[in-house]
C-alpha cells in the first residue's frame, strides 16, 4: 500500500504549481515583497507621528521634520513603484480571511 502525500496531485506537485518561478518575475516579485515590508513601516512610523503629534510629545520643529520625512519616503515609493510597473494597491497583499495587509486608502503623509 503506498501512502500518498497530500501535497501532490495527479499533475504533479501542488505546491510547485502554487509558486511561480519564472525568471522574468522573480525581480518583479522581489521587489513587490520589499516595496511592500517598507510600506507597512512607512505607514506604521505614520501613524505613529500622528499620534505622538496628537499627544503633545514633539516640538514644533520635530513635527516638520517629520512631516517632510514622510513626504519624501511617501514620494520615493510612488516612484520606486513606477519604476517596476507596480502601483501602491500592487502592494497590497491579500491575506485571506484576515483581509489586506494595508488599508485600502493609502493617506497621503
């Protein structure tokens, strides 16, 4: 009697099937996976600012400094996205019945 793994199918593995690798999208999708890690900080470091601007805890001169980071960062990432054919809902990753990993507005800094 042979035992058969669950993660084969009469076609072959399913999870080979499941992963691309075809090597004109491994850059692509490289760079999707990373441009996506910093969005998530980009706008966990946001939201951040906004809620210590919102307690009272930065000066005046901090909060533009911040400001202008965030703009900068925001606008590097537009451009980064454009440069490899993505948009900013490219990095959206769907996460199954957990939903999105980023909101689906993306707030301007």
């Amino acid at each position: 009697m042979t035992v058969q793994d669950p993660h084969t199918t009469a076609g072959g593995n399913a999870v080979a099937q499941r992963l691309s690798v075809d090597p004109d999208t491994v850059e692509r999708d490289l760079i999707k996976l990373v441009l996506t890690l910093v969005e998530l900080l980009r706008q966990l470091m946001e939201r951040t600012a906004i809620h210590r601007v919102d307690q009272g805890d930065l000066a005046e001169d901090e909060e533009e400094r911040i400001g202008v980071t965030l703009m900068i960062l925001h606008e590097r990432m537009e451009e980064l996205c454009r440069r490899y054919g993505l948009t900013m809902d490219d990095l959206n990753l769907d996460l199954g019945p957990l939903g999105s990993l980023l909101p689906r507005e993306f707030p301007g800094p």
